[in-house]
C-alpha cells in the first residue's frame, strides 16, 4: 500500500495539499503521476532485498534513500519495522525536479539546498543503504514522529513551514550519518568519533565540551583534538556553524517566525543569535531572508 501523497490543510489553509507523508510500511511501487523521494528507517528487524538490480542486506538500524524512481523490492523480511517519509523533492526547493535534480546545475541557495537530496540519488544501492548506529536510529525516529505530528495537528498556520523544517533537519541528520559512515576509523577511536553524531543530535540544546567528553568517556584536550582531526574545526566552532547552517537553510527555505528559528537551532537570546549569525553570514537574520528566501 502507498503512502498518501500529500497531507491536505484543514483549518487553517484549508484544501492546500503539502506533498510530503509519513508512513508505517515499506515503500511501495512508484506512481509515474506523482514522484516522491523517500527516507525509510528500519528500526527492527532484516530484510533481504533487490534494489537497482543488487541484492542487498537491509538490517535494522539502518536507512534507505530513494529516489523518485528507485524501489526495492523485498524478498525476506522477518520482523522488519520501518518507518518512512515520502515527499516531492520540489518541497526541498522550488527549482527541484527529477529531471533538474539529475542535470544538478544549481547556484546559489538551490546549490545549497542540493547538498541535502545528493545522498537520495546515489548510483550506486549499495550507497542507498545506510548503516545506522542505534542513537542515529533514534534521533531520526524521533524526526519522522515531528513530521506526521505537524502534520497531524497543524495548529497554527505555519504548519506546512514546520513540517517541512523537520524535513530538512532529517535530511541534514542523513549527511551527518553518512560522513561518520564514510570514515571508516579504527574501532580503538569508535567511542570518540561517536562525538560528531551525538552534536548533531544535541546542537540546538545547551550542552559544553566537558560535557561531550564525558558522554564519549574522554576529556576535553582528547575530544577536541580528535574532532578537530575529524572535522577541521573545534566542538565549539562546529556546533556554531552547525546552528547557524541550520538556521539560514530554514530562512530561506520556510516562512517560520525568526524568533522560532532561532529557538529550534538553541538561541534563547535575540541579539546573540543576530550577532553570531551576522558574523558568519554577513547579514542579519531578516535580511539574509531578504535576499535569499525563494518562498
């Protein structure tokens, strides 16, 4: 069975049709007169499964990235718990489609938003299936739960902009994953490099160095120059970047109140966060929005 295509406004913007849905079931076939992108997040169980012609094992915790035209087809799956999100790549940003998606000429904020969609076009299955650790599972379970509880309640009318938001925050959680994937580093350092998956899980919350080091069972000398190895920057100078990463993909992207923005991303100061965001940006909040908001 397939997702519902869209999640239609009732009270407020009533009729207006967000193309994006959360599931409990696998993906299913693909519909040619409505292409979704999907993220599916097993978090239970194994499949065995052909995807583009290679057969793969799928076991949980772990994620699939599929495009528009991508389905696996399952043939064992004991136990297989997954939840999914369906969405037309055209709610990342406008100028998306399938066929723009594929030529990937973007400049400007488009460019910047095609960061996020890169990993759900992999050519190669194998790069579709991403091994997940359990407090990865977790955070982007919890995401998916944001998602089709906006959705469910739209209790004001800017829930088309906060549903999408978490979207991007899932999306942005998936390149962080598939970084850590992709390092491949000794098991002696496993502990350490769990540092950079747990500041994007904690990064809009208050937490300092010590505090990382201590959930990583280090100190703040190792952590920090392990992560500085790992990243090219400080914990400090990276969750900064991070937060304000997050905070411009959601000015330009969404109509959310800039107050709300710079709550999700973990400022509880206005000045601090124009200042900080002005320091890296060159421009204000407002009139960052200003320029390069495409809504």
């Amino acid at each position: 069975m397939n997702a519902p295509l869209a999640i239609t406004g009732r009270h407020f913007h009533r009729g207006y049709a967000l193309p994006v849905c959360v599931s409990d079931t696998p993906p299913a076939a693909v519909l040619a007169d409505a292409p979704r992108f999907v993220v599916a997040v097993a978090e239970a169980g194994t499949a065995t499964l052909t995807l583009a012609g290679q057969r793969l094992l799928w076991s949980a915790p772990a994620a699939l990235l599929l495009d528009e035209r991508t389905r696996p087809e399952l043939d064992h799956a004991p136990g297989l718990t997954v939840r999914s999100v369906h969405f037309d790549p055209a709610i990342v940003n406008s100028a998306f489609t399938p066929h723009s998606l594929r030529q990937g000429s973007f400049d400007g904020t488009a460019l910047q938003d095609f960061y996020l969609l890169q990993p759900l076009l992999a050519t190669e299955p194998a790069r579709r299936a991403l091994r997940l650790s359990p407090s990865q599972a977790r955070h982007l379970t919890r995401l998916l739960a944001c998602i089709a509880d906006e959705a469910d309640t739209q209790r004001d009318d800017n829930w088309p902009c906060r549903t999408r938001s978490w979207l991007f925050e899932l999306l942005f959680s998936l390149r962080a994953a598939e970084h850590a994937a992709a390092l491949a580093l000794p098991a002696a350092t496993e502990r350490l490099d769990d540092a950079l998956l747990r500041v994007h899980e904690r990064y809009h919350t208050r937490f300092t160095v010590a505090d990382l080091a201590r959930w990583c069972g280090s100190n703040r000398t190792t952590l920090n120059t392990h992560f500085r190895k790992l990243t090219g920057a400080s914990v400090r100078d990276y969750v900064i970047r991070l937060r304000i990463d997050t905070a411009a993909a959601l000015l330009r992207d969404t109509l959310l109140p800039v107050t709300e923005i710079m709550s999700r991303v973990g400022y509880e100061n206005p000045s601090h966060f124009t200042r900080t965001f002005r320091q890296l940006t060159g421009l204000t909040p407002s009139a960052y929005r200003a320029r390069h908001g495409w809504m």
